[in-house]
C-alpha cells in the first residue's frame, strides 16, 4: 500500500443556528473553502486534483443533487475534476477523507480534495409525494435533523430514540452523572475560550464574508460564533433536562446545531511533488464499526478497538485525541471504556463539538484540522480522530505528524 499525506486545510468558523452563516446557500457554503486553498496555493495546477468527496448529511435542500460537484464547480475547479457527496451521517467528514485516502493508497489517486460541508439553518422542511392516488394525507418534517419517513419495520426492529435519547440511554447503561457531564461541558467551554483567545485556531479558519444587518451590506465573520465563555459550573447545573423528564442531558452538555464547511488536500508522495505540497502528516488508519442505535454514542469504542488491532498500536501511542463531542455523556463513556481520564489534557485540548458545535457533514475534516495543528504545536506523533454516529456506527482515524 501506498501511503496517504495530509498536505493543508482551512475551515470557514463554525456559526451558531440562524447565525452569521445563514445568509449563505449550502452549495455556495461548500465552495468557500475550495476557494480558500485555491488562493493559498496559486503554483498548484487544479486540473491536477483528481477527485474531490465532501461529506454531508442533510441533502434535502440546497445541498441536493451532489453538493459535493456544486461547490468544487462554484468554487472555480476546472470543469474535469471530478466529485463525490459521501454521507455517513456525523461521520461524513471523516469519510470524506477515509474515500480520499483509500484511493491514494491503493494508486487510484495522487492528488484528492476530502471536505465537508453542513447548513443546518437552511435545512427545509419536507414533505412526502402521495402514496395512493387522489390522496389527501399530507406530513411535514424537518429535515435538520434526526428521523423522518420512518420505515416501521425499523422502527419496530431497533426503535426511532431521538439524538438525545441515545444520550440518556448511554448514561443510563453507563452510569454517567450528570454533575460529570456538567464538569465535561464546562471544561470544553473553557479550553475553548483559552484556544480562542490564544489565537490558537487561526492558522486552520479564514474570514467568510456575510451579510449585514442592514440590506446591502456585508461583513468579515472571522471567529467560531457558537462558544459561550460566560458559562459556568452553576448555569450548567441550572438547565433543565432537554429530552427525558428526569434525565440528565441538556442543551448545555449537549453539541449545537450550526453551519460550516472545510476541506484539505490529501496526496501521494508522487502527488505532492508534482503539486508542489508539503504533506504535513500521514494517515495511518482508518476503521468504522456498527452498534446498536439506541445507544449510537457508543460508537467510537469498538471503532476506534478495530482502528488498533489494526495498526497494531495502544491508545497510550496517541498525542492528540478529538474526539467529537455530541454529548458528554457519550464521551465520557467512550474515554472511560477506552481507559481515558475524563479530563485528560490531550484529549479535546482546545474544546469540543459542545463548545464549538457540530455541523454534521464538517464536523470530521474540523477535528481532522485540529488534531493535525495540535501535534504541529505540541511537538507529538500521533493523533486519533473519533466520532459517534447516527443509526449506531462509530468512526475512527488515525494519522501521525510529518
């Protein structure tokens, strides 16, 4: 086998449900980043790049019809670049880049784009054709999120729990209190304020112009919008169960629903040379595992199990771990099944998806981006990048630094 590099990427920031990125259509979301990297690296023939994958989940409005070839072809990359819309639901950006370096390993692939791209403000709301003739039955759903035309043969086989659901059931059979997922929350708040206030993430995002307050006019949207430095331990411990009548998860130990996209360029060495590109760090692995799916935040253990049997390394030999914070409750099951602390300083050390949110489709290349900034950083070797998702899957890679 070939091996896989990672050579750079750029995010737009992460905005807030209804925020600065809502003004813009999906598909000309997912072009911002080509955009990005096409202005960055002006030396590198475009025609060059083979294939471009972007994940997303949602494909039911503006981001139908393969978004993935609507951005790149937004985005200016020459009409024979060829692309691809993955989706694995939360895991799709990390998808983006398993398809990317699948094809590089095996000789497919010199030179792949792997990206992300998820608008869950502009998520419509959608309705089912009629299914008998004359029919007068109409449903509405919304799309953002979560089930909708549900088969009853899957609902009666495994259940339809809602996101959160699975979060109250992963506490419930994991024993996970709610003053820990508190203290989860309140730790990925502040690691992400001293990351942002730091200036630690600004190599990995450029500014997005947006729309004004006013008609007419514009703005630079510069910084991940979705952070609340102003919490603490005791508005943590004041919010109310947001799914269960006496549970114990809420909207403030929970991810957000947001708006963003990302892309990086993956290569071969032969690819990078010609390119021009520095690669940065390697993949090493990559490996996906299903569970049941009420109890999908589970995921990332027997994903990232599988992911060290088969590179044949500990979870001791990782630097850097992201792992993609849905719910704490989920995390703190997967770090404790993992023989993780909960609070360890390598693990998130610049916050999480409930400080920073979780565009679903982006989610992926964004910890991706981080990880690979961190070890630059730190001076470390190894990284692994997990995620939970839905319909029961965990998802899990692994890289290491250049």
């Amino acid at each position: 086998m070939l091996q896989a590099f990672i050579c750079d990427g750029i995010r737009t920031p992460v905005g807030r449900y209804g925020g600065a990125l809502s003004g813009i259509r999906t598909d000309d979301l997912g072009a911002l980043p080509i955009k990005a990297l096409m202005a960055r690296h002006p030396q590198l023939d475009w025609a060059q790049l083979e294939e471009v994958y972007y994940g997303c989940v949602n494909q039911a409005g503006e981001d139908n019809r393969n978004v993935a070839r609507m951005s790149a072809l937004l985005a200016g990359l020459p009409v024979s670049v060829a692309a691809a819309t993955v989706n694995r639901l939360c895991g799709s950006g990390l998808e983006a880049i398993a398809s990317a370096a699948r094809g590089i390993m095996t000789g497919q692939l010199d030179l792949a784009m792997a990206g992300g791209v998820e608008s869950m403000s502009r998520a419509p709301l959608v309705m089912p054709k009629a299914s008998s003739a004359f029919s007068r039955h109409a449903e509405i759903h919304d799309s953002t999120i979560g089930w909708r035309f549900v088969n009853p043969e899957m609902q009666r086989m495994y259940g339809i729990d809602a996101m959160g659901e699975t979060a109250e059931n992963v506490a419930q059979e994991h024993g996970i209190s709610r003053e820990d997922q508190d203290a989860f929350a309140f730790r990925s708040q502040q690691r992400a304020a001293h990351a942002m206030q730091a200036g630690i993430l600004k190599d990995e995002i450029f500014a997005v112009t947006v729309p004004g307050r006013k008609k007419g006019e514009t703005q630079s949207f510069e910084q991940d919008e979705h952070p609340r430095a102003e919490t603490t331990l005791a508005s943590l411990n004041a919010l109310r169960p947001a799914f269960r009548s006496g549970g114990s998860v809420t909207a403030g130990n929970a991810s957000g629903v947001n708006d963003g996209a990302a892309a990086m360029l993956l290569a071969s060495e032969t690819g990078a040379q010609r390119a021009g590109l520095k690669p940065v760090a390697r993949v090493i692995g990559f490996a996906t595992a299903g569970l049941a799916p009420r109890v999908m935040g589970f995921g990332p253990t027997p994903a990232v199990q599988k992911l060290l049997l088969q590179t044949k390394l500990s979870i001791g030999d990782f630097d850097v771990i992201e792992l993609n914070e849905a719910f704490a409750a989920q995390a703190l099951a997967v770090l404790r099944a993992l023989g993780l602390p909960d609070d360890g300083s390598h693990i998130n050390p610049n916050g999480g998806a409930i400080a920073f949110g979780h565009p679903l489709g982006m989610s992926g290349i964004r910890l991706t981006l981080t990880a690979v900034r961190q070890l630059e950083r730190s001076g470390g070797r190894r990284a692994l990048v997990t995620m939970c998702i839905g319909v029961g899957q965990g998802i899990a890679l692994a890289i290491e630094r250049i």
